[in-house]
DNA sequence: CTGAAGTATATTGCATACAATTCAATTGAG
DNA sequence: CTCAATTGAATTGTATGCAATATACTTCAG
C-alpha cells in the first residue's frame, strides 16, 4: 500500500466519521428535549412533516424524510398507539395508506415549540457557522444521491 | 405560538436532520464499498482503530469511536466471528478484554486502501469545502458533549 | 482483612435503518 | 379486455445505538 493511501486509513480524517459522530451527538441532544413529549428524535421528524401538511401517505412522507416502509412502518405504528396520528387505506387505491394528526398530535405542536432554539443554543455555535454547515450537508447528500 | 417560533419547526430548516441524512447517505455510499469486505460502516470504523493500533481494549476503543460496551460488545463478536480479530480477558485485570488483530484482520486492510479515495470521489465536493465541513462537525460534537 | 464503592464488560429491551421479500391492488401494452 | 409488470405497504432478518441493569472483579477506607 502506498504511504499516500496508508495515510487516509485513518479515524480521525475521515469526514463522515465527523459527521456520523455529530449526527449522533445532535440526536443525543433532543433525547432529553423530546423526553417529556414521550417522542424519539425520527418520531419527531414525522411529527415536524405533520405539523406542516396534517395529512399526507407513507410514500410521500417517506420521501421527505428519506425513509423506506420498513423503518416507517413501525414508527407510524407507535405514533398511533400513543394516540398522535392515525393510520386510513385510501378508499381510492387500497394500496395507500394515509397517515393523518389526531387533535392531540396536532396540541403537542406547542409543546415542542422551543426545541429548535434549545438546540441552536446547546449547539454553541454560531447561526452563520450553522447555515454553512446545513448548506455543506445538503449538498453532499444531493451528490450522493444522485449517483 | 409565536410565528417565529412556529417558524423553526419545519422540517427543511433544520440543521440536525441535514446531518442525520447526509450522514446516513454517506454510511450507504460506504455500504457499497465496504461490501466485498463483509464489512458494515461501524464495522469498519473498528478496523480502522485497530489497523493503527494493533490490540487495546473495549473501553478505549469506545472511547475513540464514541460509542459504549452495548454496541460494541456484539459487533466485536462477529468481527471475531469473520476471523478479523481476537478478544482476550487480560490477566492483570479480568474485567478488561483485549481486542486484537488476527493475520487476516491485518491483511484486510490491503483491500480497504482504496476506499478513502473512492469515497472523496463520490462525494463530488472539493477538498477545501469537506474539510470545513469537518472542522464545524467536529467542534459541534465537541460543543453538545462537552454539555 | 473486609465490606462498600467503583470499574469494565456483558446482557436486555426498545427503536431505528435498510435490504430483501411478500402481498394486494393497480396499470398498461397489445 | 387481460395478464404481466409495476406500485405502495407490510413483513422479515440483520446490525446498530443506547439506556438500564447485571455481573464479576478491583480498590480502598477503616
């Protein structure tokens, strides 16, 4: 092996292991925040795309979150069993499923109104630094995408 | 709810789940690659360690790849399963287990050499702007853990 | 020396991710 | 119209993450 391709062997150069870890981390940081709502941190991806557009189906939520059937599935199960969406075929094609808010998915809206600038502030970064990163990460996501 | 707090909870505005997804795009991209190795992403971050440094124990390998006994007791077990490494109770102390590398675990590397360039190449991004994006990965997961 | 506190790993339980497969429903080419 | 191809969800199986707990071992105060 040459010493060039030894050299990127290496834990601590690899970006997406940056980006694994920070994903994580971040994710650890809602833990707490979403405890009291009784969600985990995709549950409160749904829960965002909901309180936006209250109903909508599983492929198309699917897309927003960039999620298959099979990790929504039982994620959509569990929001139903905690009584926050519920779950319908669709009359005109029995292949679809709607999700849609129940009154009280739609009230814990307030309830996680001060996440976002909990996090921005646990963060310690600041908002330029965030947006430049947001903007880095979407764009590698659309690369790797696309390929 | 103010509007500037209803502001924030939208789905595309928010940094954590541009992370989580180009994070999780990346793993793909790696799943990929990684495959002729029967290797998975977390897998592979073990190797990495283990390719610098030959043999250490649980603990301090959690501590480099930032996760806990819970994850990295099993997947320890199917890297001893495929062959790749080795795990041994230390006689000094029987609480701890030494990982080390098996011949075949060291060879392995050889066949992982070209990923790092692989994955620069997929990624589509200029060097300068991966490495920044790093640099603000780092110092966000040094920030929330730091809490 | 001895029991309490601390430590390193393992186990258990739950919730993702995601590939692969299945199944029912729909669509479309001929 | 008809059957093969496609589609949308669900299911199955494997591998993480991680909190909580268990267990065995070590250390240390008294």
């Amino acid at each position: 092996m040459s010493a060039e391709k030894e050299d990127y062997l290496v834990l601590e150069k690899q970006l997406c292991f940056s980006l694994y870890s920070a994903s994580h981390r971040l994710v650890r940081s809602y833990r707490q925040l979403l405890e009291p709502l009784d969600l985990t941190y995709p549950q409160y991806l749904a829960m965002l795309v909901l309180w936006q557009q209250s109903e909508l189906n599983v492929k198309e939520l699917g897309e927003k979150l960039h999620l298959d059937s099979g990790t929504l599935t039982p994620l959509l199960k569990r929001l139903e069993n905690k009584g926050l969406v519920s779950r319908t075929r669709s009359q005109l094609d029995e292949r679809v499923v709607h999700i849609h808010l129940t009154e009280q998915g739609k009230a814990l809206k307030n309830q996680a109104s001060h996440i976002p600038v909990a996090i921005f502030q646990q963060s310690g970064l600041p908002l330029a630094q965030l947006l430049e990163l947001k903007q880095s990460c979407d764009l590698l996501f659309q690369q790797l995408d696309t390929l």
